[in-house]
C-alpha cells in the first residue's frame, strides 16, 4: 500500500475531531469548501476544483484527478446586536465577541479506480453558529452570567463516481457528527416543557446520517452542467437540550440542492454560476417561529417554537484565470436571500446568522507538477437585521436587532498522484 494512502484514516480522523468548529455565513452553512472553491465565493456545483468537490457535488470526485487537498481556514465573524424601546430595561448595545475567532481544518481525498470509476472520502466543517456575550442581553429579564451558543458541525463524506463520456455520475454518504452549547438562557427556562434543559447543560453531541447525488457533464464545447441534491440529515437528539429546542431537543440539518454552469471561454479563463436552496423551514427547531411561545405551546415539544428561519436561495458567481503555467488566480461573489425575518430577531440574538454578501479572491502556486500551494481570503459585507415587532411584550416589547459581518483567511496544500 502507498504510504499516502495508509496515513489517510489516521488524518482523516484527527480533522474530523478537531473540524468543524462555529461558524456562520450563508445562514449556517459554509459559503465554500475547500480553500479553492472559498476564493470563488462557493461556486462548485459544476466547477469541480480539488478533493473535497463531494461536500457539494459528488460527481466532481471523478473529474478531479488523483490527489490529496487539505487546508486550514481562519475564520473571523464579528456579530452582536441591540435592543431599544424595552420596557424591562434591556435597552443597549451588545457584543457578542468574546470568542473571537476559529481554525477550522479540511481534507479531501481521490482516487480513480480505472477511466470510469473513481472514489474519494472529504472531512470538512459544514457549518455552524458561534455568540459569546460577556454582557448578558437576556439579564433583565433574570439571566445570569454570560450568554450564547456554540453549534459546530463536522461531516465525514466517502464518494463514488462513475464517468460516461463527457457526463459523471457521483453519489456518496455522509457522516454528520454536531455539538452544542448553550449559557445564560435562565428567563426561557419557565416557557420550557423541560425546565433544567434548556441552558448551562455544557456541551452535548448528536450524529447522523444522509446522503448526497449528483451529475456533471460537458454538454457542448466549454459548456459544463451540473447538478446536486444533499437529503436532510436525521441527527439524534441533544438530550441535554430537550427543553430547548423543538421535538425534544431535535436538531436536524436541512436538505439543500442546486445547479450550476462553468463556461471556458478560452484556456486560461472559466466563469462559473451556482444557485442554491437550503430548507431551513423543514427543520422545527430552526424554521419554526417563536411566536407559538406565547399562545401557550413551550419550547421542546413536537413541533414547538424555534428560531423562524426561512428558507433561502443563494446565488454565486466566480472566475478561475491561469495567469502563468505555476500561478491561477481566483475571484468570486455571493448573495443570500435573509434567512432571519425582522419579526424573529429577538431570539436569534443567539444566533445572527445575517450576512447575505460575500466577496472573495484567492490564488494557487504551482512548485512543480505534483505540489501546490492554495489561498483564499473571504470577506462577509456588513449586514443589519432590524426588529419589526420582535420582542413579545411579556418580555417588555421593543426591538432586537441584530448585526453581523466576517472574515475568512485560508490556506491550504494539493499534492497530485
């Protein structure tokens, strides 16, 4: 056996332990994997660029080649919020910075079992949600102590793909694991069908399962296709976090899919386009809104209140330009229909996953015909959710809103076999 092939369990075990950490950009899903695909801004549904093409479209394992990708993400977010016109005293500005910033790790491997088939496994951080408020935006209504949350998800996706002509065929399986925190979160405990579970129970985990289909093909010279579809993920329930979210404690993730088009108007530059769904609204403690709280249905039971997200579209654009035979250059935007409605905000303090822009640009470097060297920088534009009716009046009324921007250095290494 190759010795880069008996090293890979043993890596891809070390990144999905320490992946995944909190993060938040379209919505609570990452706007890219891999560090290739996040200087485009995402674009990959048809624009397969490096091993971990299967956490979006796993027909891309196998037109990759043989190789192995990995990287290291820094990631930024810079999130809080405010509250004005409170009759309980909760008026003020509120910084929810007080972990400021995450490593988030990646790996991807493929490899072609002959001209037809191929296989690959990617470990990547599929998204997330991070506030670590040192001043408590819930304190007066009774909170003590610091308040937030911490949700982190890791996926684990062995890929297959079969290639006919111009056209591949992938499908692959995906391993989800999460973890999830909550502090300072006392006043909801009383509106909670399990008082004790729903705040400062430490970190609990949930695991699942789903899986992911897709096809790519060339469908006229320099025109490629592609399609994919990700399910919902069944995750176990936090037990710890029973009274907290909806369907005792359950936390799915949301189904999404899309399609896209790369088009090489010559040999050194490809444009490529996405658009995606994510269907947060299928998923009870996410899409559900809050506002059964207070006609008497408490948080945790079946079907019960949530965080009112919407689903969302997300529409990317980027290039790839081959400047020199060693150096590619990349560039790419992306715009999110909002997630969070102005009536929700005052829940999602929690969780103010609002940014709907992305820019970003990125390069590779080319050492010799087996090495490369890969870097993206990402910047989430500013955006401001402001509260319409937001703040029930038995919480004293007035309005949450809710500010969020961030950004995203990677850098990661390709090695072609």
């Amino acid at each position: 056996m190759n010795s880069h092939i008996s090293c890979l369990p043993g890596i891809l075990l070390l990144s999905a332990i320490v992946g995944g950490d909190a993060q938040a950009t379209n919505g609570y899903f990452t706007h890219g994997t891999g560090v290739r695909t996040q200087a485009t801004a995402g674009v990959s549904f048809a624009l397969p660029q490096d091993a971990l093409a299967a956490a979006t479209n796993p027909a891309g394992t196998g037109l990759v080649g043989d190789r192995l990708d990995a990287g290291l993400t820094w990631f930024q977010p810079d999130r809080g919020s405010s509250i004005t016109g409170n009759l309980a005293g909760a008026d003020g500005n509120y910084d929810g910075n007080d972990d400021a910033w995450f490593l988030l790790p990646d790996i991807g491997f493929t490899r072609a079992v002959n001209e037809q088939f191929s296989w690959g496994v990617a470990v990547y951080g599929n998204g997330g949600m991070n506030t670590s408020y040192s001043d408590n935006p819930y304190a007066a209504f009774g909170a003590t102590g610091t308040a937030g949350v911490d949700l982190a998800q890791a996926f684990i996706t062995p890929s297959v793909a079969w290639r006919q002509g111009a056209h591949s065929f992938g499908a692959a399986a995906t391993f989800a694991y999460q973890r999830f925190e909550a502090r300072g979160l006392a006043p909801f405990d009383g509106f909670s069908s399990r008082p004790g579970s729903v705040t400062d129970r430490g970190h609990d985990s949930s695991t699942g399962w789903g899986i992911k289909l897709g096809w790519m093909g060339e469908v006229s010279e320099g025109i490629t296709l592609g399609v994919a579809w990700s399910s919902e993920v069944d995750m176990s329930n936090f037990d710890d976090y029973a009274g907290l979210f909806a369907d005792d404690g359950g936390f799915d993730i949301p189904e999404s899919f899309g399609t896209g088009i790369a088009w090489e108007l010559s040999s050194a530059l490809t444009l490529a386009a996405d658009w995606q769904r994510i269907l947060y609204s299928d998923i009870n403690s996410v899409g559900n809104p809050l506002a059964p709280l207070l006609a008497g249905v408490p948080l945790g039971v079946a079907n019960g209140p949530g965080f009112g997200w919407e689903d969302s579209d997300v529409y990317k654009l980027g290039a790839v330009y081959r400047a020199t035979d060693t150096v590619t250059l990349r560039a790419g935007v992306s715009h999110m229909d909002q997630p969070i409605p102005a009536s929700e905000t005052f829940f999602n303090i929690l969780a103010p996953g609002v940014i709907e822009t992305h820019l970003s640009f990125g390069a590779s470097w080319a050492m010799s015909n087996k090495n490369e060297w890969n870097i993206a920088y990402t910047h989430g534009l500013e955006k401001t959710v402001r509260g319409a009716n937001s703040i029930p009046m038995p919480f004293g009324g007035g309005e949450a809103d809710l500010t969020m921007h961030q950004n995203i250095l990677a850098i990661g290494f390709t090695r072609h076999f």
